[in-house]
C-alpha cells in the first residue's frame, strides 16, 4: 500500500486520536516520562510538572554543538512543561487545582513518596473523582519489596531476564537499551487508556499500578510459567531455543545476515538454495523439532554457504525464495534505509535553543488521526504561565512565584 492510499481519509485539524485529553506528567529518568510521551504522540495535552531549577535530561552524549540531549528530546518532546515545587503546601495546592481539569495523573516516584506531599493518589481524587491515576514504580504500589527504589538494570536482574541474555558460556548481561523502562512506559500508556475507556463507560475513575520488574517478566515469553514448572532456561546468544537454524551468519563480504527458519517448508526451501536438496525430507533434518536435535549440523550448514557468498547475494536469494533474512545493521545504517525513511521513523524537530535535529518518530500509524512529532522536549517552565493562568489570575501567579512556589 502506498503511504498516500493509507492517509486517504486523513483529518489534519486534530493532535491525534487522544486530542483533547490532558495528562498530568509527573516523571523522572525513562519509565514515567516514556508513558507520557506515547500519551503525547498519540495527541493528548501532556503537561510535565518539574521542580524548579529542573534543567532536564542530559544524559550524554549531547547533540552537536549544543546543551540538548537525544533523551531529553526523544522521551519529553511534543509535551508542554511547567515548574511547581511540590515539596511545600501551596505546591501541592498549586498542584491539585490542575488535576481538577486532568483526566489522569502519570508518575513514576517511589511508592509513598507523592502522598506525602499531599498529591498522591487519595489526594488526587479528591478534588477530582474520576481521575486516572497512573504510578510507575521499581516493584509496583503493594508488596515486600515496594518500598525499593529499582531502576531498569536493576529489574532486568533481578527478573531472571539478565540470567539469560548473552553468549552462552559468558556472564550474564543487560540490555542494551532501557528495556525494562521502555516496557513499563508501554504497559502503563496501555493500562492508561484501559482505564480511560472504564471512565468514560462508569465515571469510575481508578489507580493503575505498573512495576518495571511485572512488565518484563510479562513480556519473558513464558520463561516464568517454565521456570514454575521446573523447566529451566538456556542461554542461546543468536539462536533461537525453538527452531533452527537461526542466527546471525558471517558472509563472504565480511558483513553479518541474520537468518530464521521457523516452517519446515522453508527448510525445504533453504535446502534448495544451499545445495543440500537431500536433506529437505531426510530423517534427523525434515522437522524443526528433528532440526533442534541436530542444530549444530544444520548451523554449520548455513555458516558454510553464508561464508562462499556475499550478504547482497544471501539476502537477494532469501528474498527471492521467500524466505525471512535482514542484514544486521548498525543504527546508522538502519535509519538511512529507505522503508524506514518512509515509515518516518526519523523526523525532524526544532530545539527550544533553534537547532533542527531529527528524533524517533511515533511507531504506530493511525489512518484517520495521524500523529508526529509535533514540537521538541520544552524547558522545564516554559509553559507555567500559560497552564496556570487558566487556573489564577496575575497577581496570583506572581504571589506564588515570589513565595518559589512555581518557577
């Protein structure tokens, strides 16, 4: 389908399919904030809550000859960003009468932490019912453990997902992007929009409590459901414990493939294309589980015939014989590609200090209410007066800043 075809019925007066929606964002580090970007991306009026004096996330590196950060940037971008300090009683106050025009609260403190400044959850619901009241955390709202702080590595490990991650006969390894925080942000989006839906059919507003450590053991694939049942896991590196073959092959031109036989009728296939047609229907090699058996064999098989040719022609091959192979890139080859320019994958946004950089862009596509990256990550009080001054007149507004209640 071409791109045009799928955005026929596009409407372009819209932020998104959740336009007018507010989000309060009250987040730090990955988790939380990922929550409120997918909010954001999807249209809702994300408005970020910071302490002041807040400057951001500036995770190194930092983008060319400027003070900006591809996190910052990638994780709070297309929000709106106001500074109230929470820490004292008119904060809270300042606080609680935006929550009076939210539909959900997103936040990702350590568990305890918000309802002792007087903005958690029970508080939240008091000056508005039907709240939705998202919390991000370590190890999640009730619990042995749910007074822990936890952070992404830290879930990946003691999850059991560290234990499996890596070569075989080397130690165990985390992941190389926050995966545990990205998850987390996902499920809690997800839950988010779960308890939206709710409201909007009861009027029930309601607390939704995601943990880093819940969110990957979900997303383990049923390692945990296995490790129940006294089956244990395998480190597999490359390899896939459910098929073979299927890894990452070195080819003649140095570069790597990386090639997954799930069917018995691409095994057939694969054999054709490496010469080895006897073996398509052979005993010990015509079904997966015979090939899990002798997956050394097989393995060796495709080492060889990646190794006599080069990776265009291994991937011009696959493809013709309708078979699943992709090069293994780096980043910067993956985004130069052509499809994911097309995806508008990489899109191209407008710094608060003017400098134009391109950021990930929204991966799910909606045909009717599109979405993109409307606008980079704000300063931490870039918009306090323009939130709050439909909530207090001026001389509020400057009462409250000269008491340091907002920045």
């Amino acid at each position: 389908m071409d791109k045009t075809e799928f955005y026929r019925d596009a409407r372009r007066d819209l932020t998104g399919p959740l336009d007018g929606i507010r989000v309060i964002d009250l987040t730090t580090a990955w988790a939380g904030p990922m929550a409120g970007c997918l909010l954001a991306d999807f249209g809702a009026d994300v408005v970020r809550v910071t302490a002041p004096g807040d400057v951001g996330n500036l995770w190194p590196p930092l983008f060319p000859g400027t003070q900006r950060s591809p996190a910052e940037e990638t994780v709070n971008r297309n929000k709106r960003s106001i500074s109230i300090d929470l820490r004292l009683p008119e904060g809270a106050q300042t606080f609680l009468r935006l929550v009076e025009t939210a539909d959900m609260v997103v936040e990702n403190f350590k568990p305890g932490t918000l309802s002792g400044w007087g903005v958690g959850y029970d508080d939240c619901r008091t000056v508005k019912p039907d709240i939705v009241y998202v919390s991000v955390s370590g190890y999640g709202q009730f619990g042995p453990r749910s007074s822990s702080p936890g952070y992404d590595p830290a879930a990946l490990a003691f999850s059991g997902w560290m234990s499996l991650n890596g070569e075989p006969d080397g130690p165990p390894t985390k992941a190389p992007t926050f995966l545990a925080d990205d998850l987390a942000g996902l499920h809690a989006a997800l839950g988010a929009l779960a308890a939206l839906r709710h409201r909007d059919t009861t009027g029930e507003g309601q607390h939704v409590d995601v943990a880093l450590v819940d969110s990957i053991l979900f997303q383990s694939n049923a390692y945990p459901a296995m490790a129940a049942s006294g089956l244990a896991g395998e480190r597999w590196a490359n390899q896939m414990g459910v098929c073979a073959p299927t890894n990452s092959y070195e080819c003649a031109d140095g570069r790597h493939v990386y090639l997954g036989l799930l069917l018995d009728t691409h095994w057939q296939k694969l054999c054709v294309l490496i010469e080895r047609d006897e073996l398509a229907l052979a005993p010990g090699y015509a079904t997966n589980l015979e090939r899990i058996e002798n997956r050394d064999v097989v393995d060796s098989l495709v080492v060889e015939w990646c190794a006599a040719h080069t990776s265009e022609q291994v991937l011009a091959l696959m493809a013709d014989a309708g078979l699943v192979a992709a090069p293994v890139n780096d980043y910067a080859t993956a985004i130069a590609d052509e499809h994911v320019r097309d995806r508008e994958m990489l899109q191209q946004v407008t710094m608060v200090d003017g400098n134009v950089v391109e950021i990930t862009g929204p991966a799910a596509k909606f045909s009717r209410t599109p979405t993109k990256v409307r606008h980079g990550a704000p300063r931490s009080n870039q918009h306090t007066d323009e939130v709050l001054g439909e909530l207090f007149d001026i001389g509020e507004l400057v009462a409250l800043r000269s008491s340091n209640v907002i920045d």
